[in-house]
C-alpha cells in the first residue's frame, strides 16, 4: 500500500486526511495518508520522509523544504514554494499544487480583474500568490507586520527579477488605496483564535475581491467582514480541496483531478469542519436561574466534556463575588472580564461552558465559532428559581417581577439568534441529556 501524509507543525486540526481518503476512494486506490507533526526538519525526519511515496508540507516547512530536496519542478520554482514532494528513482521531486488550488478559487468567486492586488504575508504561500497574481496585475503589494519586513523585502527583490509587475511592500498596518483583489496569506484568524481579523474593515471596503487562505472557520472573521460590506469573499476550503487533488495527480502519474467531483469532496470537507469545530466546543447560553450550570455539568458527565462556567472563572480571579464585581467596578468591567475568559476557554479542546445571562448579547462574535445551547427555560420558572435562591444574581431583584421579564424579553431574541440549539430548562434532565445524542453524533 502506498503511503503519503503531511508535515508541518502544528497539525492538531488538520482535515487533509479527510480530503485524501475520499479522494483515493474515488481512485478506488488503497492508499494511507498520515499527519506528521514536525517541528524542524532534521536528518531522523528526513529519512522518515524517504520512506513514503510522496507528502504535502505547510506552514512552517514550504521554503526550508527546498533546500532539502533533490529535484524541483518549473512550476515550484517560478511560484517559489513548495507544498508537494513525490519520491521517485531520482530523488525528492518538489512540486507546487497550491497555485492550482488558488487558481480555481479565483475562478470560483468569479474575479472579473486583478490588476492591483494586494497580498497579506510575506511567507510561501504569499510568494505563490503574488507570483501567479503577478502574471496579470501591473501592481502587487505585499503588507506584512514589521518583524516580516525584510521577509517582504527579499521576496519583492526576488518577484521583480521574474515579473513586470510593480512590486511594493508596507507594514499591514499602513495600508493604502484601493485593489482588485485581496489575498490573506497570514494565518490570523485561524481556529482556534477565529474571532482574529489581519486588517481593519477600513482596508476590507477598498477592495473588490476578498480570498483567505484559511479554511478553518469555513468563514473568516476576514471574508465575513467583506460579505458585510457587500464585497465577494471566499475561504481557503477550495484551495485545499483542489490542491489536494491536484497533488494526487503528480503522486499517481495521471490527471484524474479533471474529472473527479472536486465540489461534493468540498462540501463534504465543510461539512466535516462545521461539525468538528463548533462541536468540538459547547457554550450554554440563556437567561439567569435557566439552568445553564445544572445542564452544563450533566452534559459534561455524560459526554466526558470539561466544565467551565465563566461566572466561576471571573469571580475567582477578582476574588469577589460576581454581584460584588457588579456593584464595585460596574457591568462594564465584568462584561469585559468575561470577553476575555471565552476568548480563552473557546481555544481548548473538549469543553463545555455555562456562560453568563449577558453573554450572548456581548460576546455574539465568539459565540459563534462554538455550538451555542439556548436553554429555553420559560420566564416564570426562572423568577420562581430566582426567588428561592435570593438576592444572589446582579442583575436579579427578585422584588420587582416586572423589570426581570423586560429583561427576558429583551435578550430572548438574541439567544435565539447566537444558538445552534434550543432546550427547555424545565424538563427533567434525562430528557434534556437525550436531545444531544443525535445533535452532538
């Protein structure tokens, strides 16, 4: 059986092995594709590497690998990276199928012109970029933070000796004037740190096209600023995808891409991702004494989740009760200390928190790169709760009935929006454990 895989470092949430093995399926090729979790390319991972029959490499290994090499194709060497590798009788073949991917995508989202282009990175994958871009702009620049600025440099000198193209570079922070298309090559905004966006939305309105290379969210914090603006934008899933196929072709010798249902693979690979990620973290949501924290912990024991419930977090750093925090330092403040721990819980693995009765309306954007449980516990089950358990809550005063349902009502509506799921608080906990055994497969 042949065997292949992919290096780079880190590659916890890599969905390649997905995309492969439908792929050899179509084939009906037996054929293994492994992760391999590299940190530096030494000789022991070198012979490791002989041993296949061929591998794909990312971040941080595209431009170390061409030193490591025997041969490289034309086409690696004029995009000046490589992310495929096939071992043949002559040595290590280093090839590049990433323009290919890029290639499709552009023509995916229907870019009409790319005469300006600008480029986010100054890595591999940003020299791929501008090198294929470069063929029809007249104008490409490169914007990079200031500890890549001689990375952008050096690879505007090397895109100059190969292009007529004007070649510019700036710090990502003082970007200026209007593109045809833009291309994120960085990886900010990546998963789990999804809520990330590389340049503020006053650059993203002066582009016509927006293509993110991440295709873990399926939607950048980038490309959803972009479909705001009414501006087309699009993932890197395709890329992936296409790449991938493409890739094969040069393993196995042949050109089965072309005829392969590249868009059912892509669908399904989103499909894989949306279910994977958001489930991979569980946020419950809902009014206070909704019984977040009682499902929360069931859940948990039954699904071998973590718990974390940010009120917890929030008071046991300020040392103070959270209707102390409240009454101190203002809602303000502990609105912010509670941005903060689920920004942090929502990159762990596994985990389940009960977040607070404000949470949804605060922290919308976070929420949705979890699986959000609306408990929809109906109002005057959670006053009679509120009631038994006194003058505990901040926003709760048990006496005034009417000031805690205009509270209700006014963030119902964005509980129903930031959720995934609705269960009622008020049934028995077995029967609210058993609407997950489907939802969560």
């Amino acid at each position: 059986m042949k065997k292949f895989g992919l290096i780079g470092h880190p590659l916890t949430h890599s969905v390649s092995p997905f995309i492969h093995k439908r792929l050899f399926e179509l084939r009906k090729t037996q054929a293994e594709y492994k992760l391999y979790d590299i940190a530096e390319l030494d000789k022991k991972s070198m012979d490791l590497l002989r041993s296949l029959d061929g591998f794909n490499v990312t971040i941080p290994h595209k431009e170390k690998i061409i030193e490591l090499i025997d041969f490289i194709d034309a086409d690696a060497q004029r995009y000046m990276a490589i992310n495929t590798v096939k071992n043949a009788e002559r040595g290590m073949q280093g090839h590049n199928t990433d323009v290919y991917g890029l290639e499709q995508s552009l023509l995916k989202l229907n870019v009409k012109k790319m005469d300006k282009v600008l480029i986010l990175g100054a890595g591999g994958a940003a020299a791929m970029a501008a090198a294929l871009t470069a063929q029809k702009a007249s104008q490409i620049t490169l914007a990079a933070r200031k500890k890549s600025a001689q990375r952008a440099k050096d690879l505007a000198s090397r895109l100059k000796e190969r292009s007529k193209a004007q070649i510019l570079t700036t710090d990502i922070e003082d970007i200026k004037g209007e593109y045809d298309l833009m291309i994120n090559c960085t990886p900010v905004g990546m998963y789990p740190k999804a809520w990330e966006c590389p340049v503020s939305e006053g650059v993203i309105k002066n582009c016509a096209y927006v293509v993110d290379l991440i295709y873990n969210p399926l939607k950048t914090e980038l490309v959803k600023r972009a479909e705001r603006l009414g501006i087309p934008g699009l993932g890197g899933m395709a890329m992936l995808v296409y790449q991938a196929a493409k890739a094969q072709d040069i393993w196995f010798d042949d050109n089965f891409s072309e005829q392969a249902p590249i868009e059912q693979i892509i669908e399904k690979a989103e499909k894989l991702v949306k279910n994977r990620f958001q489930k991979n973290v569980v946020v419950f949501t809902g009014f206070m004494a909704s019984g977040k924290s009682a499902v929360a912990q069931a859940f948990c024991r039954k699904y071998g989740y973590e718990l974390a419930d940010t009120d917890d977090i929030i008071a046991l750093r300020e040392n103070m009760s959270v209707k102390d925090i409240f009454e101190s330092k203002g809602e303000k403040y502990f609105r912010e200390k509670e941005r903060m721990a689920l920004q942090e819980l929502i990159n762990r693995d596994k985990i389940a928190i009960s977040a607070g009765g404000g949470a949804a309306a605060h922290c919308a954007d976070l929420l949705e790169y979890a699986f959000v449980v609306f408990v929809n516990t109906p109002f005057e089950v959670c006053y009679e709760r509120i009631k038994k358990q006194g003058d505990k809550r901040p926003l709760a005063n048990a006496k005034d009935k009417l000031q805690l349902k205009e509270l209700y009502d006014e963030r119902y509506p964005v509980y129903k929006e930031t959720s995934h799921m609705e269960i009622d608080g008020s049934q028995d906990m077995r029967t609210i454990l058993s609407t997950f055994d489907t939802r969560l497969q």
